[in-house]
C-alpha cells in the first residue's frame, strides 16, 4: 500500500514539477509613444530579433471592432474615429485573451511587447487590477518623436493604411489624447527609473540600433 502511494507520488512529482517550471510569469515591455511614432515598425523588428510576442492593443481593438458578433464593435469605432481611449475593461480583456492563447500555445512564450498601452489613468488602473499580479511589467520602451513627425507619418501611412483615423482632424484629436493622458503615464514609470527613451525621429535602422543596445542589456 504505502509502496503504492510512493510509486504515485514519484510518479506525479517530476511531471508537476515539470509543469510549474515551464509556467512562467509573464514578462512585458509596455512600448508607448505618440501616433505614428514606430511602436508597430519597431515592435516588428524585435520580434524578428528577439523571443516577444507583439501585441498592439490598437490592433485587438481594430480586430474587435470588425468582429460581427462584438457587442462593443460601434462603441470601439467611435473611440477610435475620435482619437479617444477605449475604456479598460474592454482593452485588458483582449490583452489578458492573446496573453492567455499565446502562452497556452507555447509555454515558452511568456515574453510580451505590448504596444500602446496604458494609454492613459483608466488603462493604468485596468492594468493593475487585472493584471499586476500575474505578469511583471520589466520598462517601458518609449519612442518620442515630434508631434509634426508623428503627425506626417500617420498621414503618409493614411494613403495605404485604409484606418479611419489617419487623417487631419482625427490625428489632431489623438495628438492631444497622446499629449494629455498618455504623457503623464509615462511620466509616471519614468518617477519609477522605468523608462528607456529612443529617439525615434531617426530612421527605422538607426532607432532599432538603439532599441538592440536596450534589449541587449535588460531584455
Ligand atoms: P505606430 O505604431 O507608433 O503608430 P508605425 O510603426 O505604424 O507607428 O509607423 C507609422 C508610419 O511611419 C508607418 O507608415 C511606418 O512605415 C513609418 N515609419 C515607422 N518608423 C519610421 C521611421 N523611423 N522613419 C520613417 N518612417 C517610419
Ligand atoms: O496604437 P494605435 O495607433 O493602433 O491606436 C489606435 C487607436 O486605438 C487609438 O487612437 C485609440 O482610439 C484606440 N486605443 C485605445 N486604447 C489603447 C490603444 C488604442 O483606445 N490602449
Ligand atoms: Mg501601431
């Protein structure tokens, strides 16, 4: 009986333990910046370099808004269309499902780059509530540029990008978002000496030159 119980138990053990060492906390870079400043370029480049897994939340909330059976598709068109913020609780939840896939698909995929979040308090606060817990949030990789720069690629994306807010009076309205509520956020993380800065007015090369020297050193 007892030697049955211990055949069990060392059975069981090395596969639980196993498990547990292949469960690892999710590690994030929150990559921020203004509209059109390269997070999505860049974010490409690590990915092709490094073991992230890019999420944009800009791009769950466009995949979102087309889904048919969304109940939160008019409301999250609206938001974008106005330069504004969606509010968090739909955001966190299409993080916390790719999060949640992608490690449930390859348990080795525990590095995320999230790109364009937390944008502003209400995603900071969303953030904390549903996610401190169960990730670490390593920096925040912030590409700053001028607001004329972010302003001309957004609008020479517009000629290809077919997004409805490419243009002129969208662009003005996130370019305020952006100065308002996202820039206080960053503020905030950079008070924490959590903030890497690029300078992302550069060529794509020379910021991934930059963005490689981080990464190399704490990524
Ligand atoms: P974001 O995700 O920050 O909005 P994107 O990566 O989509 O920005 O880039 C916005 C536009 O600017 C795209 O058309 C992209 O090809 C272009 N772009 C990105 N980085 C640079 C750069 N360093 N120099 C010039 N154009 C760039
Ligand atoms: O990052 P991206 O430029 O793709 O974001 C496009 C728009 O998506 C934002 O201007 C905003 O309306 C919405 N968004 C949001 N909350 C985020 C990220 C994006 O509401 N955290
Ligand atoms: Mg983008």
């Amino acid at each position: 009986m007892i030697g049955r119980v211990f055949g069990y138990v060392s059975q069981r053990v090395p596969s639980l333990l196993y498990r547990v060492s292949l469960t690892m906390k999710p590690q994030v870079v929150f990559v921020l910046g203004g509209p059109g400043a390269g997070k999505g370029t860049q974010c490409s480049r690590i990915v092709e370099n490094y073991n992230y897994t890019h999420l944009s939340a800009g791009d769950l909330l466009r995949a979102e808004r087309a889904r048919e059976e969304s109940e939160f598709g008019q409301l999250i068109a609206n938001y974008i269309k106005e330069g504004k913020i969606v509010p968090v609780e739909i955001t966190i939840n299409l993080l916390r499902k790719a999060m949640e896939e992608t490690m449930q698909q390859d348990e080795k995929k525990f590095r995320f780059l999230i790109d364009g979040f937390p944008r502003n308090e209400d995603n900071l606060e969303g953030w904390n509530t549903v996610m401190d817990s169960k990730a670490d949030v390593k920096f925040v990789l912030f590409f700053d540029c001028s607001n004329e720069v972010c302003i001309d690629r957004c609008l020479e994306r517009g000629k290809v990008s077919g997004r409805t807010d490419d243009n002129r009076e969208s662009l003005e309205k996130r370019i305020q978002t952006y100065l308002q509520s996202t820039r206080p956020i960053i503020a905030l993380y950079e008070k924490l000496g959590k903030v890497r800065t690029v300078d992302a007015s550069r060529s794509v090369d020379e910021v991934f030159g930059d963005v490689k020297a981080i990464l190399d050193k704490e990524g």
